[in-house]
C-alpha cells in the first residue's frame, strides 16, 4: 500500500511555469473581453448607422412652383420653389438645419444649405440656401407624424430674379440652375444628417402664366 510518509514535491521551476501560464491566460482572456466588447459597440453602433440612413428620412407631400411677372424671365418660367415634407414611419426627430438639398434642373444641379438668416423679402437669399416655414407644428425639427415643414428655394441665374421677391441685393442672387420652362423637369434630392435620401422628379406644366402658383 501506500506510505503516507512520503510527499509529492514539486520544483520551484515548475511552480513558476505555472503562475505564468496563470498569468498569460488571464491577460489573455482580459484582451479577448476587452476587443469582445469593442466589437460588440462597434457592430451595434454600425447598426444603428445604418438604421437611420434607412428609416431617418422625410417624405415630400407636394411641390409648387410660382411664377413672377416682376423678373427679367420670360413669362412661361417657374422660379419660386416650394416643398411640403413630413418625417417617414418609424423615423426619429428629423432637425431639417442639417439638410442638405441637391436640385437638378436642365443637366445642371445646385447644392443647398439651410439658412437662418436668408429670407426672400429682406435681401440676403442667395442661391445656394434654402428656408424653412412652419407649416403645422414643425418650425425646423420634425418630432412628430403630424409635423410639416415647408422648404422653399429659388431657381435661375437672372440677376432680376431676386429683386422679384423684395430682396434689395438682387445682383448678389446667381445660381448655376436654369428657371424651370414650360414642360420642363426638376428632380430634388433630399438628404438628412444621417445619410438618409429622398429624391423626387417634377414637371412643369406645359402652360406657364405670369404670377402664378402650380403644384408641380
């Protein structure tokens, strides 16, 4: 039988080569943690991303165009734009600031930013802006289903186009984009601040007259 006497002994080398192994597998399921959970933030906020550039975007309800008879135009030109927007289903608060608008009119195409200050009556619209209007509970952030915010932006490169709508720098207004003629196409590409797109394609009517609104 067994001799209760004797003792297993084990080195003080051996011992080493074991805390060590102890050592190296601890730090290394801490890294394995630590690069897990990492990842997992990084997938979820990739995910969210990508949620939003589907589901964060806004639906354009109607687009009217406005003719002036004050303008250097010819008569049977649309140069006043305006568009009614809700937020989409399953959408979050939309802040219409951040916006980006692209217009496409005649092969040309025009970048436009929200501004604050630009108003068509006060003399500081430029081409490259557009405004807002509170039309039913948005003012500038679409928070609810039942939000509309108008968008509203001006078409051509006429120098008398602006003075049109009381705007006292008119020479300061040129944009690359011609006023949408008779029977002409306009597509409007709508981008949120989340990468979300909305694009839609209007036509004039094939009859334009002076001092005129028309849903496009």
């Amino acid at each position: 039988m067994f001799d209760i006497e004797d003792r297993g002994q084990v080195g003080i080398g051996t011992l080493i080569v074991f805390i060590a192994m102890v050592l190296v597998a601890a730090i290394a399921a801490g890294v394995l943690i630590n690069t897990a959970g990492f990842l997992q933030s990084q997938a979820q906020a990739t995910g969210e991303e990508s949620a939003s550039q589907v589901s964060d975007r806004v639906q354009i309800l109607s687009v009217t165009g406005s003719s002036e008879s004050e303008t250097n135009l010819e008569a049977d030109e649309i140069e006043l734009i305006e568009a009614t927007i809700m937020r989409s289903p399953g959408s979050d608060d939309i802040d219409v600031t951040d916006a980006v608008i692209e217009v496409f009119v005649e092969g040309e195409s025009e970048t436009l930013t929200y501004s604050a200050d630009a108003s068509f009556g006060d003399g500081n619209a430029e081409g490259d802006e557009f405004i807002t209007s509170d039309i039913e509970g948005g003012d500038e952030v679409l928070s609810s289903q039942s939000d509309r915010i108008g968008v509203s932006f001006l078409l051509s490169d006429e120098d008398g186009m602006a003075a049109a709508y009381d705007v006292i720098a008119a020479d300061d207004y040129t944009t690359s984009l011609e006023a949408l003629t008779e029977g002409g196409s306009m597509t409007i590409v709508f981008t949120t601040s989340s990468g979300a797109v909305t694009e839609t394609t209007v036509r004039a009517p094939e009859s334009i007259t002076d001092d005129e609104t028309y849903r496009l």
